[in-house]
C-alpha cells in the first residue's frame, strides 16, 4: 500500500482490505508511519510513534492515535485494540504551564491545526483531532470532560463523539470525563463506537420522525455570529427527513458547576505520568485530569443549578428528539490562547447532565476556520446521533482528510484561498 493510497481511506475501508487479504496489516502501518513521518514535521500531533500490527475485528488492521493522557492500557484503548485497531503512537495533550487546554504540547513545540497552521486544534484531545484531520490515521481516542472530543473535532473539520456518561468509566471520579473517539467519516465515528459499546449501528436506519431544535446559544452563553450561521445552515440541510425548530431552551450557565465538582486535588496516581494543570473557568477547563472525589455533587448554589438544566434538558427531550446548537461559540483562537473566550460554553453542560453528543463538520468561516455543530440526543442514544450525522454527511458532503500538507512556513488555508 502505498502512502498516497492510505490517506485517502477510511477506517472502515482499511479494516475490509485486510480482512479480505488485498493488503496485510504491515503494509498499512507502513503507509501510515510514512505519512507520520512526512506529516507530524509540520503538525506536531504525536508524542510518541510505534509500530502496531493490529489484530482480527471490524477494524482490522486499523491504524490508531491514542491519547497520551490515556494511553493504550485505558479502557477504550484496549477496546479498540481488540476491535483489530494497529496503535502506532500517542497523541499530544496540554501540559502545565496555562490555565486553558485548548492546546495540545510535545517536545517539539505546540500541536499545530492541518487546516491552518497558525491556530490550535483545540484541545484536551489536541493530538487526537490534528492526527486524524492531517490524515495520518483514520481514527484516534479522545475523552471528554467539558468538550475535549468536540471541540477539537469541530476546529479540525472533523467528527468526535462524547458518549453518555457511565457508558464507559470515566476518566474522573466525579463522573464528567468520558471516552470517545474522533474520526474522518461517520461510518469511522460508528465503527468506533460499536467497538467501544457491543452495539451494531446501522447508519442507514434513519427514522423519518425524528423532531429536533435548534438553539445557538443555550439561553447564555455568547456566540460569534458567523459561527452561529454556518452551524445552522448545516443543521438546516436535515430539513424534510427531520422536523427542525427553534426552541425556548434556557439553561442556567454551567460554569460555577462544573468547576466546583472538578476543584478537588488530582491524585498523582491517576494522571498516567501526563503533566496536567488545574482546572480553569477560562478557555477550555481541564477536561483530562482527574479530581479526588465528587464530594460536590450534592448541596450548594451549585447543586440547585445543575438540578434545574437537568429539569430543563428532561422536560426538552420529552417532546424533542435532538438538539442542535454550534459547537464552540468561536473559531479556533491563535497559539497564544483564547483570551477571555469560553470556548467550553456551548459543551460542558452536557457532561454534567450526561446526554450524548457529536461535532460534526458545518462549514468553514471567511478566513477558512472550520466550524462544527453539535448535536445531543437523549440518554442511550448514541446510535440515534450516528444516524443522524451519516444523514448530514451525505446531504452536505465534508473533506474526508485534508489537503496534501504543505510546507513548514506555508498553511492549508492560505495555499487553498490563494
């Protein structure tokens, strides 16, 4: 296989090549460390790179990013590797030194986004979302504590999933920080998931009845209104198979929240050896350290607030069946930081009340910024978001990999915008 070939695969088309003996599990990972070696130069998402092999599965043979936070001992890691996934390294998360996690480090420098060099990928799950948008791998692990899937998802034009909480243990002992994977294609995202669940989805059962609601602000956070529109219009493309509404949904700002329930020291014993700074109500929070315990989840200004979203979101999901919103309320912000921008705000009330949510690919803003809608589903319904996301995917079809990456002083966008 040669490495032009690879890049241009999908997961799900990898793992049928293999099992079918038109290529061996070698040759891919041999294509795809060629790629990491040209590309990684340039984006900086890995940390670390190996030689897997892969195993039998769906997934055969399946080149695959992991978390550096999480490493392959983690368990999504190990359900993917059963799956038949070839772990070839481990991808950049923030390290101590700021307040904001949307970055992603190595000893190299800072992880770069392929879609423009200048500005971040997003993070916790930095290197994750870089590696698969660069198409050096099809599919890489991410967790998701405030919005460490989605939000990388979106800046790099790609697909992340944060699963209901408790689906798989979470990462934190206060029950935020779920597992998820990042993808190219929904089909990928899926195969991922089924991997992670025991489910089988079935992208093509769309149910024609579903109801959704659009909201760009949740009733308080502030949105950039470029990025609101890209994200509705995509939203707006499911119109006819899904019946598509504005809601009244408010929902009381999460922040004071969350940071009281992830406030607790970390336990060095949980950190897997990843340097990671305490949590932040600026930029994006910590979404990949553990906290000692939950010992906020009950009492307090705190608890009443997280009490009445829940009410809100169950009395929404009773009579609707998605909800779609943006997925960060701006385009991804230079490697300085993001300022006074929270960029978490549209997100990170998800993982306390636990529903499950994707970032899809929307479109790109003026300056070629790609943006990512966010769509959340009641409790369970994972495969419901699936489906829906393969439905966008084919009404408003999105870059399945990037460009060809260009040279160290020159990014895509600039090169594709002439």
């Amino acid at each position: 296989m040669e490495a032009s070939e690879y890049v241009g695969l999908s997961g799900v088309e990898i793992g049928g090549l293999v099992r079918g003996r038109v290529v061996s599990r070698e040759e891919v990972v041999r294509a795809a460390l060629e790629v990491v070696g040209e590309r990684d130069a340039v984006v900086r998402a890995f940390v670390g790179v190996r030689s897997g092999v892969g195993g039998d599965g769906a997934l055969a043979g399946v080149p695959l990013g992991v978390k550096g936070s999480e490493g392959v001992g983690s368990e999504q890691g190990r359900r993917m590797v059963a799956a038949g996934c070839a772990v070839v390294g481990e991808t950049a998360v923030p390290r101590a030194g700021t307040a904001w996690q949307t970055w992603g480090w190595t000893p190299r420098g800072v992880t770069r986004n392929p879609w423009c060099l200048e500005v971040t990928p997003g993070g916790s799950s930095a290197g994750s979302a870089a590696a698969v948008a660069a198409g050096m791998v099809p599919l890489a692990t991410g967790s998701d504590g405030a919005g460490s899937v989605r939000i990388p998802a979106a800046w790099c034009g790609i697909v992340g999933l944060k699963l209901t909480n408790g689906r798989l243990p979470a990462r934190d002992r206060a029950g935020l920080n779920t597992p998820g994977p990042l993808a190219r294609t929904v089909a990928d995202a899926a195969a991922a998931y089924d991997a992670l669940s025991g489910a089988r989805t079935l992208l093509d059962a769309f149910p024609v009845s579903l109801r959704g609601a659009w909201s760009a602000t949740l009733g308080f956070a502030e949105v950039d209104p470029e990025v609101a529109e890209i994200a509705r219009t995509a939203a707006e493309a499911l119109q006819g198979p899904l019946s598509l509404d504005a809601t009244s949904l408010r929902l009381n700002d999460p922040a004071e929240t969350w940071t009281s329930l992830r406030a607790a020291p970390i336990p060095p014993s949980l950190t897997s050896g990843v340097p990671i700074p305490s949590p932040s109500t600026r930029g994006e929070p910590d979404a990949a350290s553990p906290t000692r315990d939950g010992s906020a989840t009950s009492g307090g200004p705190s608890a009443a607030s997280r009490a009445l979203n829940d009410d809100a979101l169950a009395a929404f999901f009773a009579h609707t069946d998605l909800l779609f919103t943006p997925t960060a309320p701006y385009p991804p912000h230079g490697h300085e930081g993001p300022g006074e921008r929270m960029n978490v705000a549209l997100t990170w009330a998800f993982n306390l009340s636990g529903h499950p949510a994707i970032s899809v690919p929307a479109g790109f803003t003026r300056e070629g910024l790609p943006v990512g809608l966010q769509i959340v589903a009641r409790h369970g319904e994972e495969e419901a978001l699936l489906r829906v996301a393969a439905e966008l995917e084919r009404r408003r079809p999105w870059p399945r990999w990037t460009p060809t990456m260009p040279p160290r002083d020159e990014s895509p966008v600039k090169r594709q915008n002439g």
